[in-house]
C-alpha cells in the first residue's frame, strides 16, 4: 500500500469523536428545520418561513393567512414531485421513441372508446397519461426532439395532440422552477395575491396529468368527424371554415358526458381562446381561464405553426416562437411563452440549423441557463451524413449558427435527414 505524502492532509476535518458527534448532529437539525420550513407550513410556522421567503404576512388577514399555509405546502409537494419526476430513468433515443409512437398507438384505441361514450376510456387515458409524464418528464430534450418524427399517417389527430402534450408538459415543468424560484426568491415581497398567482402556474404532479388528458383530447371533435380519413384528407376536412369553428365546443361537448375534473373539459373548450379575448368560440380572456388553458393555447400554437397543418404556413421553430413571442403576444401568457423558450431554447430542440462551418444538425439539449442549444451536427451541406458527429456549442466563432433550416430545406438537402434525429 502506498504511503500517504507527509504533507497531505486526511479529509476527515473534526479531530475528536464529540466534534464528529456535534457536526452530524447540527446538519440533522439543519435539514429538519429545512424541512419543517419547506414541506410543513403551518400557522404556527408561517411567520419563520415568511421571513425567510419575504412573504408579507402583515398585508394579510386571517383567512389569506390560512389560504398561504396551503399555497405553500402545495407549492412545496409540487417541487418535490417535480424533482422526482425529473430524476427518473434516462432512457436511449430508440427505446425512447418507440414508446413515443405506442403511446400514439394507444391514444387512437382510447378516441374510439371515448367517441362511444365508454367511462373505462378516460380511466385508460389517465393511466396513459401518467407514464407518458413518467418518461417524457426525466427525457424532456429528447422528447422535444423526437415528437416530430413520430409520424402515422392513420394517427393524424393522436401525432398532433402527442406533439401538443410534449410541448404542454416542457412548458409546465419549467413553470414549476420559475414559480418555485420566485417563491425562494428573498428579494421579492410576496403579497396574497403574488402567493395566489404563484400557485396557479405551479402544476403538482395530479394537475400535470389532467394537463396531459387535457393535451390528448382537445382536438376529439375531429376524430369523431371524421374517423376513417387518413393525414391529408384530415387536412382538407379540417380546414373547412365550419369544422374549425365548431371543433372546440363539439370537442368539449363529447367530454362533458365523463366523470371529470371540470377544468379539463373547460381547457378542451378554451384551447384557441387568447389571453387578450381575441380567440374563439367565446372570446373570453384570461380572467376566464381554466388552470390548463394557458399553456394548452400555447403549446396548439407553437405546433400549428411548425408542423404542416391546413391553417397556417410552416414555420422553422425559432421563428414560430420569436413569432408568438412578439406579434402574437398579446394573445398568450408571458410566463408560459417564457417557460417554454427556456424549456426549449430560442432554437428548440429538435429543429435544424446550418452551422458557420457548413454542417447541418439539429438543436439537442440546453444547458441550464444559456439561450442557445448544443447542436448535434449530422450531415454536411452536400447531404452527405456525418460518420461520427459531435457536439457543438454554437456560442462560439466556427461553429455559430449561420442559417436556420425549415423541413423543405432539408428535403431538398436529404430527404431522409428524419431518419438522423436517431444518430
Ligand atoms: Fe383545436
Ligand atoms: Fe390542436
């Protein structure tokens, strides 16, 4: 055995056995105040945790005060669900989106039974719904990356709302930090109505499956319309002026015979409601809004635009969401739009950009805090693929980002370039 250099110290800080004894037994006390302060609100408690937080107990009467010990505890169970989730199993590319298309598989089956009525069909749904979140969540790059690729042509309506759910939970899941952090934040005074406001972006893991439930049957209407139709035959349908009008109510209607938590059925109604009441059917706004609507209106938008549909031109995604995000922006929830852009980045993951150096790749993941994505060159500009492709950081000269590549770009380029997504 080697010996230990002379001058080395050994890592083991506290001399005597009562120094070690008194350490462990600080921390212990530490992480029980921790908790006690985070996960068990209680009148009692709630002046030590407000000081902490910078909660403003003194604007509040006795009921507000009952109403933050709820928000708090409820905020605190979202954060730890949150981190649960997204501490779950990585799971490889292939594996990950072969899931992705049973689950578009089983959506399908479930539209038919929810079209005849059947209460099983919404039981089957959830179920779906809570391990779709369970895979997408701790998989959140990949999944934006490879929902476009999930392509059938019999499942038009199942791809559109799978493609909706993945973008609505990115969404929700950011919000959950944003809201989480704001509530720490001890720069910040927190008034009822601030501790409220918090509270309705922050989804517990139960609220993330009804966003999901939400997600997969806001467009149902079309599926009942039109069962048998394949994807462009459903595009001409659809684009009928009537249909789309009718779409969000007859979809509603359809949902409205379960037994379900009613905020659902009122997002399925509101997904093309705005913020600013410039939406349809009813032209509500946001003060109208279901817990759900937000971020559902938001995520049918950004996929409405960046994927082919009868309603809109295509756009590359950068410029779909730059798009809400300044022309568009009175109709949708700042906080949503904002959650999604760190979500995803200002290129989100998974469209396709031409790099300084003449490689082509896709957006593939963030990381924490930059605007930019890591891009994963996979192809040159001839089309020709990469043998082994590496990662890029396009912040930096050689390898910025010179052109963004919209999916005709691409097939001009490679008409397989889908089929990269999987290198
Ligand atoms: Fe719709
Ligand atoms: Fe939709």
């Amino acid at each position: 055995m080697p010996e230990m250099p002379p001058d080395q110290e050994v890592p083991i800080a506290p001399s005597s056995k009562e120094a070690m004894d008194a350490l462990i037994s600080k921390r212990i006390d530490e992480a029980f105040t921790r908790n006690a302060l985070a996960s068990n609100a209680t009148l009692d408690n709630l002046g030590s945790i407000s000081e902490q937080k910078n909660i403003n107990l003194d604007s509040m009467d006795r009921h507000e005060r009952a109403d933050a010990v709820k928000i708090l505890n409820i905020v605190e169970q979202a954060r730890l669900e949150t981190e649960r989730l997204l501490s779950g199993p990585q799971l490889d590319k292939a594996p990950l989106a072969n899931r992705l298309q049973q689950r578009a598989g089983t959506v399908d089956t479930v539209y038919g039974g929810l079209i005849s009525g059947r209460q099983e069909a919404v039981k089957i749904l959830e179920t779906m719904v809570s391990g779709f979140i369970d895979e997408a969540g701790p998989n959140q790059d990949a999944s934006l990356l490879l929902k476009d690729i999930i392509s059938q042509e019999q499942r038009f309506l199942a791809n559109h709302c799978l493609n909706v759910a993945v973008v609505s939970l990115a969404t929700a899941i950011e919000l959950n930090k944003m809201m989480t952090r704001k509530l720490d934040d001890p720069g910040l005074q927190k008034d009822i109505n601030l501790l409220r406001a918090i509270r309705l972006k922050t989804f517990t893991r139960e609220e993330l499956i009804k966003l999901g439930f939400a997600a997969f049957v806001h467009d149902i209407y079309y599926k009942k319309a039109f069962p048998h139709l394949k994807h462009t035959d459903v595009l001409n349908a659809i684009a009928d002026r009537s249909n789309i009008e009718r779409h969000a109510s007859e979809s509603y209607h359809l949902m409205r015979q379960f037994e379900m938590d009613y905020h659902v059925n009122k997002a399925v109604l509101q997904h093309h409601e705005r913020t600013d009441g410039s939406g349809s059917p009813d032209g509500i706004t946001d003060r109208l809004f279901s817990k759900y609507t937000a971020i559902l209106a938001f995520a049918d938008r950004y996929i409405t635009l960046t994927q082919p549909n009868p309603f809109s031109p295509l756009f590359h995604p950068t410029v779909a969401l730059k798009r809400i995000m300044t022309t568009e922006k009175t109709g949708f929830d700042l906080d949503a739009m904002v959650a999604f852009a760190h979500a995803g980045t200002m290129v989100p993951i998974g469209s396709w950009v031409l790099l300084e150096d003449g490689t082509i790749g896709y957006s593939s993941r963030r990381e924490e805090g930059q605007n930019l994505p890591i891009i994963h060159p996979v192809m040159r500009s001839s089309g020709e693929p990469i043998e082994t492709p590496s990662d890029v950081d396009p912040r930096y000269d050689g390898s910025r980002i010179r052109q963004l590549l919209t999916a005709g770009d691409l097939m001009a380029i490679n008409p397989k370039y889908a089929s990269l997504y999987l290198v």
